[in-house]
C-alpha cells in the first residue's frame, strides 16, 4: 500500500514538473501561435547550466537556479528575436524551424557536457516520515514545495502585472489586442523568453533528483506537448491539472508495467484525447 | 419558397455577439443586399452561411434542406459559392490553375483534361483575365484579385453566390464595370446573388431587397428606399465614422 | 533556361548516374545507395510539406516500420523479402491513414505533434521489445535478392528511384496535385470551392507514408542488419534539412538536398559529431536567408540571366 502512496506521489512531484513545463509551451502558442518544438531542450539546458554554476564554478543551489533562469529567459529572448520572429504567421515555419532547433541545441548539449548524466548537487539530503505512512526523501519534497511555489508565481504574474494581462489579450484576441495598441511584436519575445524559462526552471529544479543527458529533452518536451492537449489549449488551468494527472498515471503504470515505456503512457493519453475530446479538459482546439 | 434560409441564427465570439437571432431569406433569382456599419456582422452571417462557422443557435436552409451542419466544401457542392472581403486567390498559382481548382472540386466524374482548360478559359475571359492567364495571382492587383476571385466562385457552377464587398476600394469607373459583371452573372448564369456592401452606394441601385444589421441585429429590411428612409438605419450610419 | 537544354543537362545527368557503378569504387558506391535511399524519403516527405503544407515528423518511423515489418516477416515466416517489402509498405500506409484520420481534422498542429509523439513511441518500442526486434543489438535480415552484390542493389534502388519520383512528378502535375496545392496555398479558401482539405491531406500523408514504409523495407534488406536508429529524431531531422536545404516544394530540390548532405556527410567525417548540429546550423541559415534551397538559388540566378520578367509568370511548383 505504501508503495501505491509513494507512486502517487512521485507522481505529484514529477507532475508539477510538467505542469511548469506545459505552461510554457501553453503561453507561447497561446501569445504568439508557435508551437515551439523545442521545449524540452530549454529545460535540458536549465538543467545544465544549473549544473555548470552549482558544480564548476562553486555557486550555492539556489545562485545556480537563478543565474540559469536569466540566462535561458535571455537565450530564449535572442532565439525569437533572430529565429521565430521571421515565421510568424507562418505556422509551418515555426514548427520546422523549433524542431531544427531542438535537434541543434541537443548536439551543442552532447559536444559541451557529453553523452553521461550530470546531476547538480542536492539542497538537503536524508527523507522524512510523511504521515507515518512512507519515508519520503527531502530533497524530492522540498522540489516538490518549490515547484509549487513557482506556479502560484506564475498565476501572479498572468493575473496581476501588466505583462500577464497583455499576454491573455493577445492570447484570447490578436487582432483586438493589436487594435487596444499592443504591440504584440515587442511581447513575443517577452512571451518566448519567459515561456522556455519555465521550462528550464523545471530542468533546473528537478535535475539533483534524476540527472540530466543530451537527449533528455526529447521525452519531456514531448509530455508537456500532451500535457498542453490534455488541458486543453489555451487554458493554463489545464496545464496544471493535465500535468498532475499525467505525472500521476506515468507513475503507476511504470510501476506496473515497466520502466521502458514511461513515455507511452503519455501517447496513448494523447490519442484517447483526440479520439474522444479534441478540446481537451478545459479548453478548445485552435485552428 | 425560399432558395436560402436562415433562422434565429445566432453566433458569439468569446464575449462578443457577433449574430443575434437573425432571420433572413433570398428567392430564387433574386439580388438581395446586406449592408450594415463596420462589426455589424455581416461577414459573420456569411461565415456561417458558407460553412466556415458553426453557428450557436439557429438553422439554414437550402431548398428547404436544412444544411447547416455541412462544412464549406459540401455547401460548396450544393451550390453556395462565396467571395472574401479581402480577397483570397490561391497567390503561388496561376490565374488559370486558380480557376481549375474549382472545376477539379466540382468532382465531375467524365470530364477530359483539354474541355476543362477550355471551361478555365472561358471564366476568365468572363471577367476580363484572359491575358493573365499565366501570371501568379500573387502578382495581379487588388481589382484583379476580386475580378479572380468572382471567376473561381462562378467556376464552382453554383446556385447562389455570397459576394462579400467586392466594390470597396474601386473608384467609380471600376465601379461601373463590376456593375456590368454583376449583371451579366444574373443574365448569363442565372445565379442567385447575395451581397454585402458597406456603404449604401450602388447597392441600393441594384438590389432588389435589402436587409439591414447593425451590432449582430437586424433592424430593418425591404426595398432600398424604404430600406434608406428607415429612421432605425439612419441612426445606425450616424454613428458610423466611415460613411 | 530553354527547355531542350534541360532535356540535354537531365539526359547527361541520368547517364552519369546510370554508369555510377563502373566510375565508383565499393565504399562510395555504398554512399549512392544510401543516397537514393535518402532522395526517396525526402521527395516524400517533401510531397507533404511542400505541397500540402503539413509537417509530419514521423517518416523515419514509417521507413523503421516498413523494414522491422518486412524484417520480422521474412525472418520469421521464411517469406520473400520482394512480398514482405509489400507488407511492410502497406502497414506503414494503414498507420499513416490512421494517424491522418485523427489528426488532420483538427489542423497541422495537431499532426505534427501526434507524429513527433508516435516517432518516440515507434523508438521505444522498437528499443524496449528485444525478442522481437532485437533491440539496440540490430535485427538481422535476409538479403533481397538472396544473393550480395552491390552493383545489382544500387540498380534496383535507382529503378526504384525512378519509379517514384517519376510518381510523384505526376501526382503533382495531376488534379489531385492541383489540390494539393490549393490547400497548401489557403486551405480555407480551397474549402469555399468544393476541395475538401481533410480528405486531401490524409491521401497525402497515407501516400507518403507508404513510399517512406516501401523505401525503409529496401534500406533494410540492403543494410541486412537494421537498428533502432533508423526511427530516431535524428534520422527524420536528415530527412527534413535535406528537403530544406535542397528546396522545399520543387521536385528535384529533394533529390539535391539528399546528394548534397550525404556526399558532404562523407567529407567531413573527422567531424563525426558535429554532423548534425553543421547540419542544423546550415538548415536553419538556408530558411532565413534562401527560403528556396539550392534550388530556389539556382534558379534566382539562371532567371535574372534570362529573363527579369518571366519570374512573373513561373510558377514556384515544379512541373
Ligand atoms: N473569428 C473571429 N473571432 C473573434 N471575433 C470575431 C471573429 N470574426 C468576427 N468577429 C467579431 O464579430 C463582430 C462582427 O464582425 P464582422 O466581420 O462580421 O463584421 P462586418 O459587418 O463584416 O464588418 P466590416 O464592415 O468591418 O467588414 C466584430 O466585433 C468582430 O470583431
Ligand atoms: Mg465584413
């Protein structure tokens, strides 16, 4: 029974994971229509630069996290301002050109910190009786409280400041929010840029619990993809909810099933979705 | 009685109301217009109309066959052909390969390769393209565009045409010739037209009914004099910054 | 460029290809096969892409699924690999038919994530179920013809060559092409005339996905040992910049694009991994600034010699 409680949990930890990842992917198709194949390399690259501040140049945990939450916001930044912005409109070119560009960023990975897993050191080691029911280990929850902490954040900024109520214009009405004056140019790197840092803040917290490889980027760009259909596109809320449930189901069925086909699990929510509810949980199919 | 219906149709946007139970109906043969201020709708209508919206509520008829679950391209099929506000020719082919790809969609089953060129070639001599025959449409101007566009629309061999604008932003000579088309498509081709137009300018000379919306309403309908003397549609153009 | 002096450049071209075997030696006759491999799975990739519009990233897969198909079946069953290549062409078609019913109503969005998602799935399944596949270790298959040379290989992966692109040519200058091309070009007003897109996009993608089955199955009984690199992203990125690089939406850029990189693949094999991301780097470069691939270039050049005006009236499609 005990074993069930630690799955789920697991599950939880790893799907506010997703659920910061699929927000970002969620923001950027929502601002600027770009489905950024890419994702996933953000937070690879999240991971690894945490990895680089941390272990090679001697930063404390939390410095690292920082410094490679801004640099990623700014690679981002420059990688609309010189890549995306010239596709958009054009939806084809946007997918062709994120997706060359996963491929590239994995390579530059593999050259710079080759092939093996780097992990960054942990914050806090040892684990805690949770309830009385599991031992749980306490670098896993306090990733768990942080990630938490970060989606609550981000709710914040996209229903308080400025920014986050341009990007929900522009999201629910291009054309509109161009005629209130936005201009939605100026935002898109913005939108890019914030988008792939909360994937690599996802990399970055996670990656002293599982690590981090080149092609690590592939599987969960892929999950945060099916998270944003599961919740139905254009809905944040959905992000959220559609990344617990996913963590949730993964991690069961690893557990009985086997280890091997983590990803599967993913796909065959992703067909039932489009089979049986193209919108999604909560939100509707874009065009 | 009627060649087209609608019924109650109404269609919202988020949190704008684009439509709002509006009834319409076109007779066989008939030119109707519909005019109304900038947002009033009026593309909307035909949107739904066309097939390219559902709509929330509401129904249409087509011959008194209720169609409005049927996408564009079936509606197509059944003889509703329609034109953009801002025209939409296909830009990387020909002005021929343009007006092929309706004869192609109509999906006839004999039909050789030579009768339909020659059948291309007729409906762009019908509105003048003929020696455009091999230039990309990306490359023909505004006017040419719709004069294209009308071409591919009739090419479709439909039963009524939905034409959204096609005078604005031609000066008056320009005007006049696309009266002249106008007329001819109701001669030589016996079609249906349904008709926007923002402005109440030379609609209001050939139509034989107007209908009115303003704000997804409609608020008045009938001939076009009685249609411009309705208080309710003064007000609605009063307001209106463009006219 | 006058149209008997493209007949003599194409009748040179395909002489110098015909004659490869007597001109190469056996490593670099090797390079050709894989070529022609390559210039078949980009011409069908690029039937989708640059002719419909649609972005599939499962084509790789579909080839590892024609010659896992067409592996299994005739190591297995001791049957033919000539009748399990068929085999293994029709389930990558039912796949793709498949996929192209759930996806394409929905728009392209959704059929290039779908097929991003099925590719990993077709890699892990192929890496995870050892005792079918052999896993990372490599299925051993049966030779084609039951007996090795090289030199009759590379002639029958040219006839095929010939065949599909010869195929595909006629597809595009056919009504279906036309349609294509209407979709490609504005699906919503190739809808107000009666196309229906949907219907449409999934021929394309069941056609393409079947030539890429067919071309996977022939790779695979000429490699006789076949991985489960052949579905990875990597192998679908070749795909792509080679479509990219030598012209999207032309018929011969593909086919440029596939001997382009292969032979440049061959030249800078010290830099072994810096392969993809040259790569990478090249195709991205080719989008900002060449849209048109070599082609495109080539073509901007022999045109402003020519003639400034006909660029007008050329259509971009290859006919
Ligand atoms: N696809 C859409 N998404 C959101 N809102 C829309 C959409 N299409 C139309 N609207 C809104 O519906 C209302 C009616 O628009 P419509 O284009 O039908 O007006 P119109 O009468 O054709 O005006 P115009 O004279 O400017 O062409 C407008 O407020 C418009 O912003
Ligand atoms: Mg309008």
């Amino acid at each position: 029974m005990s074993s069930l409680f630690v799955n789920i949990f697991n599950g939880i930890v790893i799907g506010t994971i997703y659920a910061l990842s699929a927000l970002g992917i969620s923001l950027i198709l929502g601002a600027m229509n770009v489905m950024n194949f890419a994702h996933g390399e953000f937070y690879i690259f999240g991971a690894y630069f945490s990895y680089f501040f941390s272990r090679s140049l001697g930063f404390s945990p939390l410095i690292a996290i920082l410094l490679s939450l801004g640099l990623i916001f700014w690679i981002g930044f420059l990688v609309e301002k010189t890549l995306i912005h010239s596709t958009y409109g054009n939806l084809m070119d946007s997918l062709i050109i994120t997706f060359i560009l996963s491929i590239v960023l994995q390579n530059i990975a593999l050259i710079i910190f080759g092939p093996y897993p780097k992990k960054p050191p942990s914050w806090i080691i040892g684990s805690i009786n949770v309830l009385d029911l599991f031992y749980y280990s306490s670098q896993r929850l306090i990733t768990f409280i942080v990630a938490v902490l970060l989606l609550i954040l981000f709710f914040i900024v996209m229903n308080k400041t400025w920014f986050g109520k341009i990007v929900r214009a522009i999201s629910a009405d291009r054309e509109v929010a161009s005629l209130m004056g936005i201009n939605c140019d100026k935002v898109n790197s913005f939108s890019f840029g914030f988008g792939v840092a909360l994937a690599g803040v996802a990399g970055a917290i996670i990656s002293p619990i599982f690590g981090v490889t080149p092609m690590g980027g592939v599987g969960i760009g892929l999950t945060s993809v099916v998270v944003v259909v599961l919740g139905g596109m254009g809905s944040f809320k959905g992000c959220v909810i559609g990344g617990l449930l996913l963590g949730i189901i993964e991690n069961i069925g690893v557990a009985y099933i086997s280890s091997g086909y983590r990803n599967i699990f993913g796909f065959i929510i992703l067909i039932l979705i489009l089979l049986f509810r193209p919108s999604g949980l909560f939100g509707t199919t874009i065009k | 009685m009627w060649k087209l219906k609608g019924e109650n149709i109404s269609k919202s946007f988020g949190g704008v109301t684009a439509l709002k139970e509006v009834n319409f109906g076109i007779k066989e043969g008939e030119i109707v217009g519909l005019i109304g201020p900038n947002g009033a709708g009026k593309t909307t209508l035909f949107n739904v109309v066309a097939g390219v919206y559902r709509p929330d509520k509401g129904s249409i008829y087509l011959d008194d066959e209720n169609v409005t679950n049927l996408n564009s391209h079936q509606l197509c099929r059944k003889g509703i052909a329609r034109t953009f506000q801002i025209p939409r020719p296909f830009p990387e082919l020909t002005c021929l390969e343009n007006i092929m790809v309706s004869i192609i969609g109509r999906e006839e089953k004999i039909h050789n390769s030579n009768e339909k060129l020659k059948e291309a070639k007729k409906f762009l001599k019908f509105v003048d393209l003929d020696n455009y025959g091999n230039i990309l449409a990306k490359n023909l101007n505004l006017i040419q565009k719709k004069r294209l566009e009308v071409a591919r629309a009739l090419a479709t061999n439909p039963k009524i045409m939905l034409l959204d604008e096609v005078f604005a932003g031609l000066n008056n000579t320009e005007i006049r010739d696309a009266v002249k088309l106008i007329e001819r498509m109701k001669n030589e081709f016996e079609i249906t037209q349904f008709w926007i137009e923002h402005v109440m300018g030379v609609i209001m000379e050939i139509a034989e009914r107007i209908i009115v919306l303003d704000n997804g309403e409609k608020i008045s309908e009938g001939k076009p004099i009685e249609v411009a003397r309705d208080p309710k549609v003064i007000e609605a153009y009063l307001g209106d910054t463009d006219v | 460029m006058k149209k008997s002096n493209k007949n003599l450049l194409l009748v040179i071209f395909l002489g110098i290809v015909v004659c490869l075997p007597f001109l190469l030696d056996d490593y670099w006759l090797h390079v050709a096969i894989l070529t022609l491999f390559y210039v078949i799975m980009a011409s069908s990739w690029n039937l989708l892409a640059g002719y419909t519009g649609q972005v599939s990233f499962a084509h790789a897969a579909f080839a590892a699924i024609g010659a896992y198909i067409s592996g299994i079946l005739s190591v297995q069953m001791s049957i033919s690999p000539l009748i399990t290549l068929l085999f293994g062409s029709v389930i990558a078609a039912i796949f793709g038919l498949g996929l192209g019913l759930l996806c394409l109503k929905m728009g392209g969005i959704y059929l290039s994530l779908t097929t991003l998602g099925f590719s990993e799935i077709v890699h892990i399944i192929i890496k995870n179920e050892y005792e079918i596949t052999r896993g990372t270790m490599g299925l051993e298959v049966p030779n084609l013809l039951g007996f090795y040379s090289k030199t009759a290989y590379f002639y029958i992966m040219l006839l095929v060559t010939f065949i599909i692109i010869f195929f595909l040519a006629k597809l595009i200058k056919s009504d279906h092409g036309l349609k294509f091309k209407s979709v490609l070009n504005d699906e919503l007003a190739a809808s107000s005339i009666g196309i229906d897109t949907v219907k449409v996009r999934v021929i394309a993608f069941t056609i393409s996905s079947a030539i890429a089955g067919f071309a996977g199955g022939l790779y695979g009984h000429y490699l006789l040992l076949i991985t489960p690199e052949m579905s990875s992203l990597s192998q679908m990125f070749m795909i792509l910049a080679m479509t990219i690089i030598g012209g999207m939406g032309t018929l011969s850029g593909p086919i440029a694009g596939a001997v382009f990189l292969q032979v440049l693949s061959e030249y800078i094999r010290i830099f072994g991994k810096f392969h993809l991301l040259l790569f990478g780097v090249i195709s991205l470069l080719v989008i900002k600034f060449a849209p048109g691939g070599i082609v495109g270039l080539y073509r901007k050049i022999t045109q402003s010699k020519t003639d400034p005006l006909k660029i007008e009236t050329q259509s971009k499609y290859d006919y």
